[in-house]
C-alpha cells in the first residue's frame, strides 16, 4: 500500500515542449536564412552598378572610336550621324544585357559644334587673319543617358576633328 505512482503529465508535457521547441528553431532558422539572403543581396547590388558603368563606358569608347575613324567629308555632310548644334539626334541604344539577361538600355544624343576660328562658311567667326590656314575644327560629341535604379546618369565624350 505504499507504493508512489509516479505522475505521467510531466512526460506529456515534455512531449508538447518537443514539438514547440522545433517550431520556433525552424522559426529561428527562417530568420536566419532570410537575413543572410538580404545580405548576399546587397552585396550583389554594387556589383550590379559597376557593371553598368563599366558597360556604358565600352559604349562610349566605340563612340570615340566611331567618331574619330569616320571620314572627315562625312562628318560635315548633311546626313551625318552628328548633326550641327543646336540640332542634335538621339537614338536608344542596347548598352549591353546584366548576368541573367537583363538588358540595359541607354539613349546616344549626338551633335556636332563649329570651331569659332572656323571661316563663316564653316560655321565659325574666324577669317585670313585669326585663321590663315582655312582650318576646319569641328567637336563631335556624344552624350548617353541612361538609368540605374531611379536615378538618370549621363556620360560624354567629345572628338576633335579637324582637316
């Protein structure tokens, strides 16, 4: 008759304990694994803008490249692909596609500007005395605007030309 039987809800308990200790370590976990995610992004998102930059900047080197190897005539010709300032032409550009394929897209604005020592023929204020040579000096310049995020950036080059 003295015997002490033992009390069975403190293992039952323990059970119940099991099953919300594993659901807020899955919990825990979660958290976790989502912050190191937010921190792998960010980590990548500089990188995302260097490379836009970097691919803006072999854009404009093939523009430099363009406007110094085009043929001087077809410069000054009237369907030249940089207009005489104030006129300008814009076109949008494929600047170059991020990892995953994502393109960027950029717009190329270009124009033309008369040395002012030019003759008047020439688009410039100059004559035999201030330019006795006849030089003709043109700027070739080509700006690119284009969007990171939401913010515009713009780059330029300008090619002296002359003949």
């Amino acid at each position: 008759m003295g015997r002490i039987r033992p009390i069975r809800k403190a293992r039952s308990l323990r059970r119940g304990f099991l099953l919300v200790e594993a659901t807020m370590s899955l919990a825990l976990l979660t958290v976790v694994g989502l912050c190191m995610l937010k921190l792998s992004l960010d980590v990548l998102h500089p990188r995302q803008y260097i490379l836009q930059q970097t691919v803006t900047d072999a854009y404009l080197t093939y523009e430099r490249a363009y406007a110094e190897r085009i043929p001087f005539e077809n410069l000054l010709a009237a369907d030249s692909p940089w207009p005489v300032y104030p006129t300008m032409t814009s076109t949008v550009i494929e600047l170059g596609r991020l990892p995953g394929g994502k393109v960027i897209n950029g717009t190329v604005v270009r124009t033309r500007i008369a040395d002012t020592g030019n003759y008047p023929l020439d688009g410039g204020t100059g004559n035999v005395t201030t330019n006795p040579a006849g030089m003709k000096v043109w700027r070739a310049q080509s700006v690119v605007t284009y969007k990171v995020g939401n913010r515009t950036y713009a780059k330029s080059r300008t090619v002296l030309r002359s003949q």
